[in-house]
C-alpha cells in the first residue's frame, strides 16, 4: 500500500491494470442498480442509503475496513444475508430492472442467475465432478453427457481442469486450498451466471494462487459481471474496473478504479488506500 | 502491535523460573495422584463387568442348545426355550424401527433447519432433551392409556412398537439434531448460493453428511428399546406364549419379559436358563452396537 502510494501518478497508472478508456464504459447497461438501501442486524444498522450502480462486463471492487459491511452487502445483493435471523432491509436493489425483495420474486431463481463465491473455499464433500455438477443437477440436468460437458468447461472456465482432469473422483477436500477455491469458481460457472459474487476470494491463498484467480477475474469479465470484495488495495487496483469505497456501512465514493486510486475526491478514501487507517 | 510499541527490556517479567521449577515435582505429583484416582474408578466399572459376564456365561452357557432357540416357554427348565421372545422382539424392533426413525429424524429436521428461532421453538428443544430422562413406566402408562386403551389395540405388538417408540423418541431427536449440526453452516450456504431450495440442500448435503451420526444415535436408541421391560408389563404384554405372532396386531413376548419371567422362578434351575436368555439377549445388543460402530467407521465424514 505504501509502495503504491509513492510512485508518482504515471507509475501507479502504469501498475493499475489497463483499463479501456472510462468513457465508453459508462455506456454498458447497469446489471445491479441499488438504491436507498438500508439494511439491520436487529438493532444494528448495517448499510446506510446505499446507492450503487453496477454496469455489465465490469469489475466492481468493493473496498473498505473491517466491520464496514462489505460482506453485507455483497450477501444482500443474493439475498442470503436473509439467513441471519432478524435481518431487516428497505429501499431496493433492481436486478435488470426488476425489484429483488420483491414478495414475489423467487430467491432460487435470483441465486441460478448470480452465482457466489465466498471467502473461504466451501466444496461439498463430495467428488470434484459431483461439486461441479451440483448446481446444473439441482436445476433438473440429468443427462450424463451434457454435465459431463458442463464439468469439462466450468473446470477450464476457472483455470483448474488441467490440475484436476485425471482424479475428478476424488473428493474435493483433497485439494489444497487454492485449488478448492478455484473448484468453488468452477462450481459457481456450471450454473452458468449472469453475475458472479466474490467475497474476498483470495485471502485464504498464497500468491501464486492469488495470482491465478486474478487473472481469471480478468478473463471471466469478458462474459460476466464480477462485483469482488477484497482487503487488497493493488489486488482491487490491478484487477477492477470500478471501486467502490465503503466505511461504517455507507458508501463513501464510488468512481473508476483510476480515479479512486490517484485522484480520490474524499479525504477519507484516500485516507484509506494510503493505509493510515484500516 | 502493543509489544512493538514498548521499548526492548521494557517488559516486566511475572515469572520467575526458580519458583515454577520448585512447585513443578509438587504438580507432578497431583496429576500422578489423579491419574491412578481415575484409573481406579475405570477398574471398578470394569470389575464389575467381568462378574458379570463371568456369572451370566458360566451359568447359561449349559443351557445354550439349539433346542433353546427352537422351544415355546416351558414349566420345565430343560424343555424352556426363547423361540416366542426372540421372534417377538425382532417383531417389536420391526416396528420400533421405522416407527421411531421417522418421527425422529424428521422432528429433528424441522427443529434444525426449518423452525425459526424463537422462544416457542427453544421451549420445544428444552423439552425434548428433557422428555429423554423419564423414566420408561411413565411411558408404558401412556402407552395403555392411548395405543392399548383409546386406540383399542390391546397388548398388540403394534401397541407395545408405539410405546417403545414414544420412549426412544426423545433420544434419536436429540442424536439426530447433534449431527445436523455438526454440519458446517458453509456448505448449506454453497448450496443456497446455487439457487438449491431448502429441500434440495437438506436431501444433498445436509442428510449425506449427518446420516452416520443419525443412524448411529438411532441404533443405540434402538438398543434401549429391545433392552426395556418396564413399559411391556404395564401394557400388559404375556410372558407365556405357545405360538409366534403372524401379524402386528397379534400378541406376543420380548427378551427382558421372557427373562424377567424366568429369573423370578423359584427352581434353581430357571436361574440358568435366565442367564442363557440374558447372553441371547446381550448377543443381539452387542451386535447392534456394532453394526452402529461400523456405520460410524465406513461413512464418517470429515470437513
Ligand atoms: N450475522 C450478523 N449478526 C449481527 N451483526 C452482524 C452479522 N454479520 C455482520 N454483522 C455486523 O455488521 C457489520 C458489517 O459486517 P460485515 O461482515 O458486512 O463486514 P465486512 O465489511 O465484510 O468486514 P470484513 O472485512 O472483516 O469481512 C459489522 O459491524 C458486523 O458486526
Ligand atoms: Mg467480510
């Protein structure tokens, strides 16, 4: 952070990774558009008048201390922070247009469009191709061919197939931890998302591991939205396009990922990212 | 961060080497006096098992023949035989089974992983636990009152199966509901994460992964009620019966019964043919234990 913080502004564009110019991106359809949501744990109020927008074929990184409701939001945006007993929420967040807390609105389907990825691996005890194959197989597909398919392509998708292709019978927790947690991507893939959710994907893993799950990021931008919480400030600089700044469960600024990294418009982001605070 | 913060030497020291090493024999000495104090203890418990086995098997062994497995009860010791006890509690077990397993294992299941935290359900949870600790006569009442009585099902072996399973309830809930627990909480959410409804993550992953420990919990349950005699009498089950049942709704005899029965007998001779039921009847436990074991050893999952 502090070795970011020193090079002047050319270097620190140079390391940011090589975003296509901020104008064109503006013009991609919004995928997630929250608005004035607020969000309790009981008596704690969690997220303050929350509005973000999130464009398609982005990198959106969410970035903030701990405790500042970055995986509550994240979590809300798939409903599942509704597992928590006493959660309240108001306000809405539009998924392409439609109100998710909507009464009518079917969580399961939400959750097969916008696959998740937590921040520590979370296989099933199972085989790797039975992980893979779980979400294509909840979803009716029993045709041992076509998730045969499935498995093949989601273990490519996350990098992962040419590790994995001669032992997939084994069970996952064999792996090491980098390589469940990209099982976890692969497994988030075979059900074929519109967006995918990653909870600070890469703080159980070792860089080299780090390294391939960024880079995968950067591949997988290319047909999906990828909204990323992450502790990292050049992991959030090298890989996102956008970044969003939150403290104390309110969004503080959100702008391109350039912009937030050399030239934010709060002193408390750049309070943050300079790492005096945090 | 607080002890780079302070100056190097700056740490005040509250341990002083001289004074640990001095009061170390003295510890020593505590956890060795503690060691053969416990020790004792298994040794007792052991003793006592071995007088036991000791007696039952130099008792009944004589009298294990294959004329015992093939006999109706008998006034006469050498002609007595545990054919219509044997028969019986397998029956009472075929009930007992299906009966208990799937009013337990489902309680359990709403209470783990449908029912809502609140008051009403904690209230429920408490009582179940404490359900497990009354004594089986209780149960045997209620047994007469509703399944023999109200019911009209007479001393059936569908009656005393109903009672049993009342009684053992309790236990296989709270066994069941210990290893849908243990089920990591992340999993679930990967499956939810997934767009799995609730059904879909209990029969795929919550199930697979607490089935051992569920079925484990139920067999030693189970156990128990192959072992009870006290509900049996109350419901007014025979001790005496020349035939075996052909049907749930017949009558019919249990192991404990058979040997209570003879155990009461003035001739010297029944005491024998009690302790060769007693081995039958620790034979068919032991191999349920370990049927119970195996399952724990094959299927045990670890995360
Ligand atoms: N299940 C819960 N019940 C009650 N309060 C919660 C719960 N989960 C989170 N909180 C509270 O909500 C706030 C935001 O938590 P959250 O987990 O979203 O933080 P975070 O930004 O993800 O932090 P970290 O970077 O440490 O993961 C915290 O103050 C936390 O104590
Ligand atoms: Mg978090």
């Amino acid at each position: 952070m502090v070795q970011l913080m020193n090079r002047t502004d050319k270097e620190t564009q140079a390391a940011v990774s090589p975003v296509e110019a901020p104008i064109r991106e503006t013009a991609k359809p919004v995928v997630y558009d929250t608005k004035q949501l607020n969000l309790w744990y009981g008596s704690h109020h969690a997220l303050k008048n929350i509005d973000l927008p999130i464009r398609e074929n982005e990198v959106t990184a969410i970035i903030g201390p701990s405790g500042c409701g970055k995986s509550t939001y994240i979590k809300t945006l798939n409903r599942m922070v509704e597992l928590v007993d006493g959660v309240r929420t108001s306000g809405e967040i539009l998924y392409r247009g439609r109100n998710i807390f909507d009464a009518k609105y079917s969580v399961e389907e939400l959750r097969t469009r916008v696959g998740m990825v937590f921040q520590k691996p979370n296989p099933f005890p199972k085989s790797i191709y039975d992980n893979i194959a779980y979400g294509p197989r909840i979803h009716g597909i029993k045709n041992k061919k076509i998730l045969d398919e499935i498995v093949e392509q989601s273990l490519r998708g996350a990098a992962i197939w040419d590790e994995v292709k001669d032992r997939l019978s084994t069970n996952a927790y064999s792996l090491s931890g980098g390589q469940q947690q990209r099982i976890c991507i692969a497994r988030a893939l075979a059900i074929e998302p519109d967006v995918i959710l990653m909870d600070e994907p890469t703080s159980a893993l070792d860089p080299i591991s780090t390294l391939k799950v960024e880079e995968l990021v950067q591949e997988l931008k290319e047909n999906y939205s990828i909204i990323i919480v992450t502790h990292n400030m050049q992991q959030a600089a090298r890989i996102s396009d956008k970044t969003a700044f939150f403290l104390n469960g309110e969004v503080i600024e959100f702008d391109d990922t350039n912009k937030i990294f050399q030239n934010p418009a709060d002193q408390r982001t750049e309070d943050y990212i300079s790492g005096r605070f945090g | 961060m607080r002890i780079t913060e302070q100056q190097p030497g700056v740490n005040k020291r509250f341990i002083d080497p001289a004074s640990v090493s001095k009061r170390m024999d003295g510890r020593k000495i505590t956890n060795s006096v503690f060691k053969t104090l416990f020790f004792m203890a298994t040794l007792v418990a052991l003793l006592v098992l071995g007088i036991l086995f000791y007696r039952i098997l130099s008792q009944g062994i004589g009298f294990l023949s294959a004329d015992f497995f093939q006999n109706f009860a008998s006034r006469f010791p050498e002609k007595a035989g545990i054919k219509a006890a044997l028969v019986g509690s397998l029956w009472l077990m075929a009930v007992v089974a299906p009966v208990s397993m799937f009013h337990g294992i489902g309680t359990a299941i709403y209470l783990e992983e449908y029912a809502k935290k609140n008051r009403v359900n904690d209230f429920i949870r408490m009582n179940i636990s404490n359900l497990a600790g009354v004594p089986s006569v209780v149960f045997g009442l209620l047994g007469l009152t509703i399944f023999v009585r109200a019911l009209a099902l007479g001393n059936s072996i569908l009656a005393a199966g109903f009672t049993m399973s009342l009684l053992i309830l309790p236990v296989i809930i709270v066994a069941a509901q210990e290893a849908i627990r243990a089920v990591p909480q992340h999993v679930r959410e990967a499956s939810y994460g997934m767009g799995a409804t609730k059904w879909q993550t209990i029969v795929r992953v919550v199930l697979p992964s607490a089935i051992p420990g569920i079925l484990t919990g139920s067999i030693l349950a189970l156990s128990r009620a192959v072992g009870e005699t006290a509900p049996l009498i109350v419901i007014g089950v025979p001790v005496i019966i020349q035939f075996l049942p052909s049907g749930v709704m017949d009558t019919f005899t249990a192991l404990p019964m058979q040997i209570y029965d003879w155990a009461k007998r003035p001739q010297a001779d029944f005491q024998k043919v009690a302790s060769a039921g007693i081995i039958v009847l620790m034979a068919f436990l032991l191999l349920m234990n370990s049927i119970a074991v195996l399952i724990r050893n094959k299927f045990q999952k670890r995360y």
